[in-house]
C-alpha cells in the first residue's frame, strides 16, 4: 500500500482524530520517509499504533523510529516512522503538545523497542510518556537538570564541581 | 640482569655496567610504560591503530593493561564528558604513583568542536586531571600520538629519586 492509501484507512477508522497529511516534496523515497499524518487528538497516539500493528492488511510489525523536535513556538512534537516488514510499507505519524504539558501516551507495550526512544526523547526533550514502564533519563545522569536540547535550554555554569562553559 | 658472575672479585671480568641508580630505574620506568586500556571516542580508534602491527606502539614498551592499578600512563583518548569525567577521575585516582597523562585530540585537550554548544562535554581533561603531554589533532595520526609517547619518555628520562621532577 501507499502511504496515502494507509492515511485513508486511518482516516476512516479515527475520523477526526487524524489530523492533516503533510505531502513532502522530493523524489520517491524523501516523499515515503518524510510525509507524515498528524494526529490531532494526543491520547488516541497509542490506540492508532495498535490499529496500524494489528490489522491484517496494515500489519505494522516495527516502530523504526521515534523522534523528538521542538517547533520553537512554544510547542514540543513526536515523530513515529513505522514500517511493516512483511507488507513493505511506511508511514509516519506526528503528535504535537504543549512544552509546558507535554505528556504524551506510551506506546511501549505495542512495540517494546519504543522504550529507550521513549527514554531519550525524555532525557533530551523533556517529554514525558504516560505509562512508559520506567521513565528514567538514558544518556545524561539523574542528577542533571533541564533537558538540554530545547530551544530554551540555558547551560548549567558548574556541574557536580567541574565548570561547564569553555 | 646478570650484571655480576660469580666470580670472587667480578671486576676482574668483563660482564659488569656501572651506571647511576637514576638512569638504570629512569630508563627501566621509560621502557615499560604500560598504558590503561580505555578508549573515549574516535581517538581510541586511532590509539587502536598506533597499537596494530603498522606503528607498533609495543616497541616503546606500551602495554595495554586493563586494571589501573598496574597503569602508569594513561591515554585520554577522545571527548571527556561530564559523566565519564567522574569516573576518569576515579580512574587516575586508582593508579599507582608515578602516574602520566596523556591527553589525545582536540577534544580531551580543550573540548574541541564541541567547545561551545557542547552542553555534556568538558572543556579540557586538564579541568578533572594534571596533564602531561598534549597531543593536537583531531584525531592525531598514530605518529603523532607515538611523538607525544616519546615526550612523556624524555620527561621520566629527567626526572631523579633526590630531586623533584624538573
């Protein structure tokens, strides 16, 4: 299937939920990697993914990748690029929330490798993830405060002693 | 060493060195530096190569050991940052005395291309630990890292057991 036709199988299973296809421009394979579906209501995310994993003729078996951005106005977004092994098909997926209430739902117990990326998206961004079975920072230690690559993200003058800046 | 046989008087034959305590222990220390075997980041490649069969960093004596406890030099090979920084630390603080640092590249020297965003990197090894040898590049070749290798040589070669290290 075509990503189009797979966001016309979403559309008529959520409705409303499915926000816009964002069509990218480029060749055949920048327009299958980087055209996306947004997903207007955040807490249906979860319920999405399972309907793409577990429908027969969907069949979305892998989460290749799940990304982070802040948008700059005051917005943070996930991204999800899905693929179906079997079928040979992509799409991606965005959520958009709120920087000072972004919480956005797990979807660690549909494709259990989302838990790291779930993880780092946290660590770096400071998106939480409702329900992640254990939503601690990845890269940086515990003791470490702010999530260094939001726009905002003013960089610490000393850290457990040793002086950060050049 | 067989320095005397077991003759009455050994003068009498020829197999005898005299030489002062400091070079016969300067040049033993100088030619049996055994090095920490940890790498950080890219440099540790290039240490790798400087330790392969081309450039042989053996013949100086250099063995990769992996327990600080039996180090006596240790090469910082690659991006200190702010958590490894801790245990490098740590690490220096388990060798035994006398202890030498070298730091390799750009970025263990001073934070290298990561000197101003780089939010999780230290800006020098030298803000954590004494330096010895600095060895520019990004990374060094391996001739580099073996001219620093040397220069660490000619400093144990100076240094005395009356005196402090010149």
């Amino acid at each position: 299937m075509t990503n189009t036709e797979i966001y016309d199988k979403l559309k008529a299973a959520f409705g409303e939920k499915i926000g816009e296809w964002h069509e990218q421009s480029g060749g055949e394979y920048m327009k299958r990697m980087s055209s996306y579906a947004d997903i207007t209501d955040t807490s249906y995310i979860r319920d999405v993914c399972l309907y793409l994993r577990d429908e027969a003729e969907l069949e979305f078996d892998s989460l290749l990748l799940l990304s982070s951005v802040d948008n700059g106005d005051k917005t943070l977004s996930v991204t999800y690029h899905l693929e179906s092994k079997s079928k040979k098909h992509f799409i991606a997926l965005k959520v958009t929330v709120p920087i000072d209430n972004a919480i956005v739902p797990s979807i660690t117990d549909v494709w259990s490798h989302a838990n790291w990326q779930e993880r780092e998206a946290w660590d770096m961004m400071g998106i939480k993830f409702l329900n992640h079975p254990d939503m601690r920072r990845i890269l940086l230690d515990e003791d470490w405060v702010g999530h260094p690559l939001r726009k905002d993200y003013k960089h610490p003058e000393f850290y457990r002693g040793m002086k950060v800046p050049y | 060493m067989g320095l005397l046989n077991k003759q009455d008087n050994p003068f009498e034959s020829s197999n005898i060195i005299i030489t002062g305590a400091d070079t016969l222990l300067n040049w033993a220390r100088l030619s049996s530096l055994w090095m920490m075997g940890f790498g950080l980041a890219c440099c540790a490649i290039e240490m790798m190569a400087a330790s392969a069969s081309h450039y042989d960093i053996g013949r100086f004596g250099v063995i990769p050991r992996p327990s600080p406890r039996q180090s006596d030099i240790m090469l910082i090979s690659g991006t200190v940052t702010l958590k490894m920084a801790t245990r490098t630390k740590l690490l220096y603080e388990q060798m035994p005395d006398p202890k030498y640092i070298i730091s390799m590249g750009s970025c263990s020297n001073c934070g290298g291309p990561y000197w101003e965003h780089g939010y999780h990197v230290l800006k020098g090894v030298d803000r954590v630990i004494p330096v010895d040898v600095y060895v520019p590049g990004c990374p060094p070749r391996p001739e580099a890292l073996l001219e620093g290798l040397i220069k660490v040589q000619e400093k144990v070669r100076k240094q005395s057991l009356a005196k402090t290290a010149v």
